[in-house]
C-alpha cells in the first residue's frame, strides 16, 4: 500500500511522507484493518508478479511491468465504468444497472454425513441479477432436473428478469458480469441482445465485462450472504430448501422458482441471426479481447457494437450479422428440456440411490 502510494506521489510529482509516518496515519486517522484474502488472487498478477521478482532477464521484467501496468490500468477503468453507470442512474428513470453472475453450485442433500462424499449429489443453481442502484437482488433458481446452466439458461434468466421484474418505462440496460466464456461471453447471449432490442421495448443494451481477476461484484456480497447463512444451516434434503434458504437470507432477495416452461432453446435465434466472425473493417471478432458490447434498436440490421476496453475515448467497432431470413423478426423461443438436461439424465439412478437412503421420495427430485 505504501509502494502504491510512492507511485501516486510520483504521477502526480508530491514529496511523499516517510514510511513511519505513513504507518501511523493510516493507524490513528482511518478506520481501516488487513486480513488475508480467502478468495482467489489475480492469477495474471501472480504471473506477472513472478517474473518481476524472479527474472534474470530485464527485458522480459520490463515487458511484465508495462502488461502489469495496462492490466491495471483497464481493472480501474471497469471499476470506473460501473460507479459512473451506478450514480447517472439514480437521477434517471429510463435505465437500469445491473450485474449478474451464477452462483457456485448447490448440492442436495447438504449435510455432514461422510456418505455425501462418495455418492454423486444433485446439483442447485441460483443465478442473481443485483440491481446496483436499488441493491435489491433477483434470484433465479432451479435444480439440475429442470435445466442445465449454459448461455441458454442464462439468456432465460434474463428473458424473465426484462419481461417480468424491469418496470415497463426502462429502456436502457446496463449490465456488468464476469467474462465466463461459456456462460456470459458468448454468441446465444450476444444474439438474445440483439434480438431483444429489436423485438421489445427496450432500445439499449450495454453488456461490460470487468477485467478478469479484478471482478469483484455486488453479487459476490450476495452470494457470501448465502454462503453464511448455509453453513449455520448444515442440512438440506431437496431442492425446495435451497429455495427457502435463500429466501430468508435477506430482506433484498426476491427468489423466482425457474420450471421448464420457463427455459428456452436459441436454436429459432439463428435463422435470423447469422454468427458474428468479422467486423465492418474485416477484423476477426477476438471474443477474449472485448470488455464492452453495444446493442441498439436504431441500427438497421442485426448488428452489434464492441470495443476492448471501456475506457470512454476508446472507439467502437461494428459487427453485421444479417441472417438467412429478412424482415422484422417473429420469434417463438421454444422449449427443449430434454436436450437441456441430458447431463443429468447419466446420474439420475445414483441421486435416486441417494435420495431413497436418506427416506426422501424420489418424486420430490424429478
Ligand atoms: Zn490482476
């Protein structure tokens, strides 16, 4: 923290106080206290940080100091993004802020039986979209015989969230998550974009992606919240419990039970929607690299925005992605469970195993 501050005192050319001093500032004047992080370090600053100290070879030392930099640099920018998105909204009516993410799994049952570890559990999933101007929270949550947790189930999520829980006069979405490729990050949620902008109110969508290992979200205070909350409770038998535990873990959580009827399948989305490969300028679209999506209804086409920081002066980048079928889009999004649970259709007898040892009905897991 000191070595930090010597780099401020250097950008912004101050004398900089000595050590001592700055120690006994930050012990009499601030309220503040240290504890070892429990959750997961940056494991591109842990990369960088290795060579930096370890390194022989200068040029490879200077070459991580300046990614380290940049890294840095585009993890402060996000943090900026999302507090400036948070406080225009509180003056406006038409725009909602949000972040989402998924929950770690659940297990059924939850208890401490050392039986638990040799069999195979059913799995719960709660996918929270938190409101960061409100810190209310809207909680999706379903079993494994229900769905699977893909880009489809999360587009569903959203689906819900916008048609049920966004009040009618919103028509701006701002929406912050991790980069996780298979459930965030991908072509299923980037087509539902595009197709919500074109087929309902809202007019805008802005997708932003924090710089990874610097993703800490209001979700994660959410999800510690439950986490607490579930180990003074050491025992759940089916699903339903899971629901309920959530529930009372605070008074901001709105739990949705998601049924099948609610989980669609993206499949009708690729007959209007062809798969973004290149931009307007012939680039190659590097799913990676983007930090910011841009989706509106004025473009003429199904088309997107994107750009790979979210620095405001970065320019943005077009992609087209005309489908085979013309026209203003009539899409039926249907379901197909069976194709969505096909994983856990392999461990179905050995969770009923389970269930039937513990005196719980099997009809109360399918
Ligand atoms: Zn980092």
């Amino acid at each position: 923290m000191y070595d930090l501050y010597i780099e401020h005192c250097t950008e912004k050319n101050l004398d900089p106080v000595k050590h001592s001093y700055y120690r006994h500032i930050f012990n009499t004047e601030f309220n503040l206290r240290f504890h070892r992080p429990n959750s997961d370090t940056c494991s591109k600053c842990d990369g960088f940080n290795n060579i930096i100290k370890n390194s022989d070879n200068a040029e490879k030392v200077n070459t991580a100091k300046v990614s380290q930099t940049v890294h840095h640099r585009k993890a402060e920018k996000a943090r900026e993004s999302k507090q400036n998105d948070s406080n225009v909204n509180k003056e406006s009516t038409d725009t909602f802020v949000i972040c989402f993410d998924l929950q770690q799994a659940l297990p059924t049952p939850h208890i401490t039986t050392s039986k638990v570890f040799y069999l195979r559990q059913l799995w719960t999933y709660n996918f929270c979209i938190h409101n960061l101007v409100t810190g209310k929270s809207d909680m999706y949550v379903w079993d494994e015989t229900i769905a699977s947790r893909g880009s489809q189930e999360i587009g569903s999520c959203l689906i819900h969230y916008i048609t049920n829980a966004v009040p009618q006069n919103v028509t701006k979405i701002i929406a912050y998550s991790d980069s996780c490729g298979g459930q965030n990050k991908n072509k299923n949620i980037a087509k539902l974009f595009m197709y919500l902008v074109k087929a309902t109110r809202i007019q805008e969508i802005h997708h932003k992606f924090l710089e990874p290992g610097h993703t800490f979200m209001e979700y994660d205070q959410d999800f510690g919240i439950i986490e607490k909350v579930k180990r003074k409770n050491p025992q759940v038998f089916v699903p339903e419990h899971w629901r309920q535990l959530i529930k009372s873990s605070c008074k901001k959580f709105t739990v949705h039970e998601m049924s099948k009827e609610n989980f669609f399948s993206f499949s009708n989305l690729n007959n209007i929607i062809s798969d973004p490969k290149k931009d307007t300028e012939k680039r190659a679209i590097k799913w990676r690299e983007i930090q910011y999506f841009f989706f509106t209804k004025e473009s003429e086409r199904f088309c997107f925005f994107y750009k790979t920081s979210l620095d405001p002066e970065f320019p943005f980048n077009k992609c087209l992605c005309p489908g085979k079928a013309a026209g203003r889009p009539k899409l039926t999004l249907k379901d197909t469970f069976d194709q969505l649970n096909r994983e856990f259709k392999n461990k179905r007898a050995e969770v009923e195993k389970f269930a039937d040892s513990f005196g719980i009905r099997s009809s109360k897991i399918s």
